[in-house]
C-alpha cells in the first residue's frame, strides 16, 4: 500500500497566503458590519475558518506541527429573513421660525380655498402647530426636498432595514419602534449634512 506524500512547501506556503487574505477580508467585513447579523460578516467568517483549517491540516502533515487555532461554528448564524420594517430618521434645525410659519400658512390656504389669511395666522400662532401643519400637507420626501426653503435646515438622517417578524394585523402600530428581542438590524445607511456637502463639492469639481 502506498503511502501518501506530504504536501509541498509551495502548497504550505500557498495556503498560509490563503489564510493572510481571508483575515483581511474578514476585518475589512467587520469593519464595514452594517447590523449585529450581517451575512457579508458570516460569509467571511466561514471562509477564514476553512481557510484556517486548511492550513491547519497541510502544516501538520508537511511538518507535524500544529496551530493554536480552536475551530468552531459562528457564534449565531443569520435565521431565515421573514420580514423586514424600514426605519427613517431625519432630523432638522428650526433655521428661521418666521418661514416656517408663513410656509405652514400658505399651505394652509392652498388646501382651504376662500379662507383669510387672517384666518391662517390665527390657526397656525406656533412654531410647532406650522411644522404640524407642513407635514399634514406634504409627503416627508417632498418636505424634505424643499426645508430649506420653508425654514427647515436638515441635520442628517439614519435609514435602518430591520429583519422582524412577519404579522398580519395593526397592533404594532401601538409601539411602532419597538425593538423586538427577533430584530436585528441588517442594513444601515447614515447622511450627516457633511456627507452631502462633500458630494456636492465632489459633483462641482467633476
């Protein structure tokens, strides 16, 4: 019976190269994790497990020497997705309190035909009952595309995609942003005022 040679020095050499690069994409993975279950971070664990243990297997049978690696499964894989609930956040600076309520007024009118503007200034006296009024009256995208020119001066925004469990009824509306135990967050994309700034400078220098 023969017997089986061992591996080369090159394949030793080839598979701790192996190794060096799954370590790299592993970081480079988690450095970027957008949720506390991000498949792209799973997948890149399994690789740089089997690569490991690749490693592990052609030094001992080349040299009979060993790694310190222990190898074990993820600590907890991504469960099937089911259902996801999308979270927006923007957030905005009162810039000039007198456009917003004349923009929250003529909104006002727009939607009352006939009415005074006497009228719109005694229904609308505050600050809080305009921002009110603005979002009654307009889409928060077509909102957000203008608040610069209603008074509103934006300060960023988060958008979340959260994995959750499905269900068929209303009474999640009762705690709408409640995080569940099953939530995690699986994508995650933050715009701070800067970011849009440097994009725009970017789009001017092209």
């Amino acid at each position: 019976m023969s017997q089986v040679s061992p591996p080369t020095p090159d394949r030793v050499r080839a598979a701790a190269e192996a190794l060096k690069n799954a370590i790299d994409r592993h970081l480079a993975a988690v450095e970027q994790r957008k949720g506390e279950s991000d498949p792209v971070v799973f997948q890149a664990f399994e690789e740089l497990q089997a690569a490991a243990e690749a490693y592990d297997d052609l030094l001992y049978d080349a040299y009979e020497e060993v790694t310190p690696f222990e190898f074990g499964g993820y600590a907890e894989e991504p469960e099937e997705l089911e259902a996801v609930s999308i979270r927006i956040r923007r957030d905005y600076l009162i810039e000039d309190s007198d456009a917003v309520l004349a923009a929250a007024r003529e909104a006002f009118l727009a939607e009352r035909p006939g009415v005074s503007a006497e009228t719109a200034a005694e229904a609308i006296k505050t600050v809080e009952s305009a921002v009110a009024t603005l979002f009654d009256a307009y889409e928060p995208d077509a909102l957000d595309e203008h608040a610069e020119k209603v008074g509103l001066a934006p300060v960023g925004s988060t958008l979340w995609v959260v994995a959750t469990e499905p269900h068929e009824d209303d009474e999640w509306l009762d705690e709408p942003f409640r995080s569940g135990e099953s939530e995690r967050v699986i994508y995650r994309l933050d715009v701070t005022v800067r970011d849009e700034a440097e994009g725009d400078d970017d789009n001017k220098d092209d």
